[in-house]
C-alpha cells in the first residue's frame, strides 16, 4: 500500500515538475525582494523614505482644482496662497461659519480677511500624510466644524496639493507656524484652536510646543487619530509588517528615518503643552494603532501640573467602523466638540 502511494506521488511530481520549480523560482524571488531587495534599495537610497512618511505625491482625486473650494462643496469658501519663504507657497482655505451664510448670504471673497475678527472662534486644521486639503474626509469634517459656527483654515503643506516645494519635518512645521501667526495679526480677540489628524498630529503637537514656549498659547487641541512618535508609528504602520521581525530593522528604517530628520516626537512635544487636549481615536484603526494615542495620552496625563490645563481621550468602538478617517461621523462628534470648546474657556 505503501508502496502504491510512494509510486503515485513520484508520478505526479514528475508531471508537474515544472509548476513546481516555477513556483518556487517565484516565491524565492518574491522572498528575495521582499527581505533582500528592498532592505538593501532603502539603506542605499534613504531619500525615499521622507516620500513614504509624508506620501505627498499621492494625490486622490487627482487632477482637482484646488484653487475652487466650491467644486467641493464648500459654500462661502475661499481659496489663498501664503509665500512662506522663497520658492515655498502654500495654498490655503478658509470656510465661514455657517451663520454667516444664513444671516448674509454670499460674501465676497476680498472681505473674508475681515470676517476673522468677527467674534466666531477659529479651528486651524493641519491634516496628515498623502492627499490634499481637498481630500474628502477633510472636506467633511470643515462643513461639520463650519456647520458648528467656526471659522476653519487648512493648508496644504510645501509640496503637497498645489503648494510648492519639499515636504521635510522643519518644513511643514514652519508652515504651520506662518499660518497661526498670519492668523493671529487678524483675528483679534478671537480664540484660534488647533486640530491635528494623523500625521497633522505630529506637526500640531510640535507646533503647539513652539507657541507655549514663545508664550503665544492656542485656545485648545484636538490630536485626531495621533501616534506618540515616529518611530513606533513607522514600526507599526501596515507597510512595515513584512520587515518587522528582520534583525536589521530598526537601522535600515528606523535609523534612515532619523538620519532624513523626521521623528516627530509628540510624546516629547507634548510635555511643553499647557491648553486643554482632546485626543480622539477609533479602536479599529489600522494605519496608526490605537495603542499609540493612549501612549501619548498616558505621557500627557502623567505630566500635568497645577500649571497646565487637562488632557482628556475619547475613544470609539471598533463595531463602529470609523477607522483611522471617519471619526468625523460619529453622531455625538458635534457634542463632543462643543464640550472641548466650553472645557478650554471654563476648565472650572
């Protein structure tokens, strides 16, 4: 009997023998690639990496017109360019609040400048990686907080959507900082907060480090689906799943991160942040993971003083499907938002 089956699996070896060998010439070259090729092509080329981190050549949709905030939906919205620096300009949006609309209709957009000093609080939003301020979960969340009657401003950043220039981690940084000052010479007494989402959490947090220490605080921050630093958001990001158990990991990426300048150490910044916090994060997030908002939300917490207003995290549900975009549809999202709001004016 024994014999019999040793006699049938010889015969079939030998008549697929080739598919055989041919799949074994492509998994091993697949494997090759994979934990030889592609290891040895980042350690010899790290100015790839900055391209993965900050992915501002993936633009979706693409070929939009960004300087058009209508074609996106947004009603009393306009579009700008602020020159940062030489050969750096960023395009930015502002969206009214949503009562100006009800109560006065259209206005112009030569007279949206004015608008900022009118009373209505400010959201500026820094966004994360890939796409652009036209990108539509970011679209949805400007006509919520518009709908909530605040002004919003967003930016691309240096070399995202039709912003020039390279994206590096000083850089966008600096241009989040040019547009809170630009905003701040026109606001008034109006209260500016700041919302981070992804990689946006890592800009605002360095950001908001920057102000404090100047003694030019934000009203508040919001820190949507952050990560506590580059190093375990790169470590953990889906794309790294296939090298992570190599041995030469951490100094063929984690290092090459490094030696691009790009750490974005929130969990360091935030211990210099003294408005109010609300982190926010879904339990099905697979892009940042949401063990790496409650480490930077136990690092805040555990670093609050007399000095320093609170730091609250609300989490959502993983049943809930918001993973690491959607948080924006969350029904009590509004609630949430207006109780932030009267917990950073009234932290009494």
């Amino acid at each position: 009997m024994m014999g019999l089956m040793a006699k049938q699996f010889l015969k079939y070896f030998q008549e697929n023998a080739p598919n055989f060998l041919f799949t074994a010439k492509i998994t091993t070259l697949t494997l090759f690639l994979i934990y030889i090729g592609v290891p040895i092509f980042v350690r010899s080329n790290p100015w790839i990496l900055p391209r993965v981190v900050f992915a501002n050549l993936l633009r979706w949709p693409p070929f939009v017109n960004l300087s058009s905030p209508a074609d996106f939906g947004l009603v009393n919205a306009r579009n700008f360019y602020l020159d940062v620096e030489d050969n750096v300009r960023i395009g930015s949006w502002h969206v009214l609040p949503k009562s100006i609309l009800v109560e006065r209709g259209h206005i112009p957009a030569e007279k949206f400048e004015d608008e900022l000093s009118n009373g209505k609080r400010v959201f500026l939003y820094l966004h994360g990686n890939s796409g652009t301020r036209g990108s539509h979960h970011r679209v949805q969340l400007y006509k919520l907080l518009a709908s909530l009657d605040f002004h919003v401003v967003t930016i691309d950043y240096r070399g995202y959507g039709d912003s020039s220039g390279v994206p590096t981690e000083e850089g966008v940084v600096k241009d989040a900082y040019f547009i809170y000052k630009w905003l701040k010479q026109r606001i008034g007494n109006t209260k500016i907060f700041l919302w981070g989402h992804s990689l946006g959490t890592g800009v605002t947090t360095k950001l908001a480090k920057v102000l404090c220490n100047e003694g030019d605080l934000p009203a508040g921050i919001v820190l949507e689906s952050p990560f506590n630093n580059m190093k375990d958001a790169a470590t953990y990001h889906p794309f790294s799943l296939p090298f992570r158990m190599l041995p030469w990991f951490d100094w063929i990426f984690l290092k090459s991160l490094g030696d691009q300048g790009i750490f974005f150490k929130s969990d360091e910044s935030i211990l210099s942040v003294t408005p109010h916090i609300m982190i926010l994060h879904a339990e099905d997030d697979l892009i940042v993971p949401f063990d790496l908002g409650q480490k930077l939300y136990h690092k805040a917490k555990a670093t609050r003083t007399h000095k320093t207003k609170n730091v609250e995290f609300v989490a959502f549900k993983g049943d809930l499907g918001y993973g690491h975009k959607l948080i924006y549809q969350a029904p009590e999202i509004g609630d949430l938002i207006r109780q932030f709001i009267q917990k950073c004016e009234n932290p009494d």
